[in-house]
C-alpha cells in the first residue's frame, strides 16, 4: 500500500464523468477543451459510452494509452444517459464528481468555479444553470424551450431543493452527496440530475452557475419522445415508487385497456362476425394478450424494448406466461368462490394473482434484463 502511495502523492481533485452514445468526432475537441479549462486542476475523466456503433470507445481508448487521466468505461447492451453517468462515478475516485456532455453543448470554462464551490465545502452541488441570471438557451427553438420549462415544472413535484435548471446534465457533485443519494436512485432515462436530487436523504446545498448552452457542431442528438416518456416514469418512480413499482402499475393500465379490447374483439366476433362463443373468446383473448404485449413492449419495458427476431419470441413466450396465468386465475377465483364468500371477491382476487403472475414471471422470462 505505501509503495502504491508513493507513486503520485498529489490527489486527483476532480472526476469528470462523460456519457455517450455516437459521439466519436467531439472526444479529441472535447479533451482539448477540458485540459484547457481546467488547467491547475488534478482530473480524471471518465468516458461512459454505451457501445457507441461509430467506435466511440476505440477512439477514447486510442488516447487513453497514452493519456493515464483518461479512461474508457464501456457498456454492452445496455442503455440510458443515468445509469451511465452512476456508474461512471463509482468507477471514480476523487472527491469531487463532474458530470458534462460530450458534445460541447456544456461551456467548461465555468467547471473549475463549479468545481471550487464544492470542493470548498460552499455547497453539496453546484449547477451549471441556462435559467439563472445571465444563462441562457442559445438557439433553441421556442418549442424545445417551451417543453424544458414544462418539464423543470414537473421536477418541482419531486425535488426537495429548489433549482432552476434541474434539467441540466452539466454539474459537480461532492461523492459524500452522491454517495447518500444512491441507495434511493432510480437510474430511469436521461435526468440523472432531478433523480440525484430528489433521492437526496436532506436537502442538498446547491449553488447554481449560469452559462449560454451551445449548439451541437458534431453528432446527432439523442432526444427523442423515449426521453419525454422515461422522464414522467421517472417523476413517478420518485413520487411512488417506493410504495408499488411503477412498472407494476403501467403494466395493471395496460391490461385494463387490454380487457377492453378483449371485450370489443368478442363483441365484434359475436355480433358482426357470428362466430361461436368458443371461438369468438379464444380469438379475443389472443387479440387482447397480443395488444398487451405490443403495448407493454413499447411503455412499460421501453428499455428492455425486444425487436426483429426476438420480438416473435417475447410474443410467443408471453402467450406462455398469461396461459398459466389465466389457470391461477380461475384457479384462485373458484377456490375463493367455493368458499362461499361473494363472486366480487373471488374475482378480483382471481384477477389480482394473475396479474402479479403474469408481471412476475413476464419480468423475468419475456422482458429479461
Ligand atoms: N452512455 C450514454 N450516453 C448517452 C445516451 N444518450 C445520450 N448520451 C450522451 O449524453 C449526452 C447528452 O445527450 P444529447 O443527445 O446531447 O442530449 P441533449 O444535449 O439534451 O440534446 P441536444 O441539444 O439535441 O444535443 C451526450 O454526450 C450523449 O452522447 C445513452 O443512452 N448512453
Ligand atoms: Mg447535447
């Protein structure tokens, strides 16, 4: 141990934690940007890239060889901008955590002031701000402007501190903050920010620093409405998801409109059809485990969300899954029935096991992680 101290005795005082997805062409003006920013800082910088398809990681590594301060963390088969930056900061050591886009969006030249407040102990986190005084959108158009403020609306619901920019993903965060957040973080979509904030066990001391957002030179950007759908999942993951998860819930409001399209099928299949009752049910309820799937595949397991090939047999592997949980079904609503207690009771009891049956066990073999 003392001779691994020996090496280099001067602390790293900042890690800085990249996330990206494509984003090859911004990494060396990026780093340039960086090591000129914050010059008389000690800095590691972390690249979290999640198996960017134009080799965003080969190019990190490509100057990590030479370059100790700077590392590439990669992720396979996975996604998501928080989860990136969480586990970039516990593949970290300083004190002190940076969190900035690569795509230079981000005017560094306000860290090392981001930096000093909390390394000072003036604050657990300080913000890089577009709303405070002097702060601004850049060129964003009115309806991006218009849907960020919506949105910081919708994080006052769950933050215990008052920020004015809680959508930024530009920030320094003191590790014993973080550190206490994180058994309590969601690590759903994009926010990582809002999700520290509100996980926070006390109110976090924040100072906020205003800067001009910049526009995008390289690369694409990555928002599209998947960012908008896990931000409200992640607003209701933070409001109840520590009483029911929030995946248990969506799933449950899929399969009501599930039940409704089941009775429209048999309805139709009846009436206009005139199938058999036999026939006219088992269509409907191959209709409805279809729409279930397809919907469920789509909101509640966006993450996971199966494609191609793999599409057909999460398909085929939750007709499984809902087969036998329409056996506990009945099974549970006649044993309760039998039991002479009224028929409302023996089926939503029914109703209830399936539905925990059927999330349960399409969790773990359909949608697995
Ligand atoms: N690791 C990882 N990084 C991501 C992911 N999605 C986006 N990023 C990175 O997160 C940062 C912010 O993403 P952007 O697409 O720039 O989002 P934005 O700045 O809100 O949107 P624009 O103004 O359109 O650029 C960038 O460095 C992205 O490369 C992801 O799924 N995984
Ligand atoms: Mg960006």
């Amino acid at each position: 141990m003392d001779q691994l101290l020996s090496q280099d005795v001067r602390e790293i005082e900042l890690s800085l934690i990249v996330p990206t997805f494509n984003e090859r062409d911004n990494i060396v003006p990026l780093l340039e940007k960086i090591e000129a920013a914050l010059y008389g800082i000690r800095w590691e910088l972390i690249v979290v890239d999640d198996n960017s398809p134009d080799g965003t990681s080969n190019q990190v590594r490509e100057i990590a060889r030479r370059d100790r301060r700077i590392r590439a963390v990669q992720r396979i088969g996975r996604r998501g901008l928080s989860s990136a930056v969480v586990e970039g900061m516990l593949a970290s050591s300083a004190s002190v955590i940076g969190v900035i886009d690569a795509d230079m969006q981000h005017d560094e030249a306000i860290l090392p002031q981001l930096w000093k407040a909390v390394a000072r102990g003036e604050c657990d986190l300080a913000v890089g701000s577009r709303y405070v005084q002097d702060g601004g959108m850049g060129e964003w158009n009115q309806k991006r402007q218009s849907i960020s403020r919506g949105a910081t609306w919708l994080a006052g619901l769950v933050l215990k501190t008052q920020i004015s920019d809680p959508m930024s993903g530009f920030f320094v965060v003191s590790r014993r903050a973080f550190e206490a957040s994180l058994p309590r973080l969601s690590t759903i979509g994009f926010k990582i920010l809002v999700d520290l904030v509100a996980s926070a066990p006390q109110p976090l001391k924040v100072i906020e620093v205003p800067y001009e957002f910049r526009i995008r030179s390289f690369g694409e950007s990555k928002l599209d409405s998947a960012v908008a759908w896990e931000y409200l999942v992640l607003l209701a993951d933070k409001l109840f998801g520590h009483i029911i998860p929030v995946r248990f819930v969506l799933f449950v409001a899929v399969g009501g409109l599930g039940l409704l399209v089941h009775l429209a099928s048999l309805g139709i299949s009846l009436k206009i059809l005139d199938l058999s009752f036999l026939l006219a049910q088992s269509v409907a309820v191959l209709i409805a485990m279809t729409f279930n799937f397809t919907v469920n595949n789509f909101f509640t397991y966006r993450d996971r969300r199966l494609t191609g090939l793999r599409f057909i047999y999460g398909l085929l592997s939750f007709y499984l899954v809902c087969l036998v949980g329409a056996v506990a079904n009945v099974g549970v609503g006649i044993y309760i029935y039998d039991a002479d207690i009224t028929w409302l009771l023996a089926g939503v009891a029914g109703a209830i096991v399936g539905a925990v049956w059927n999330y349960a066990v399409s969790s773990v073999f359909t949608w697995r992680k």
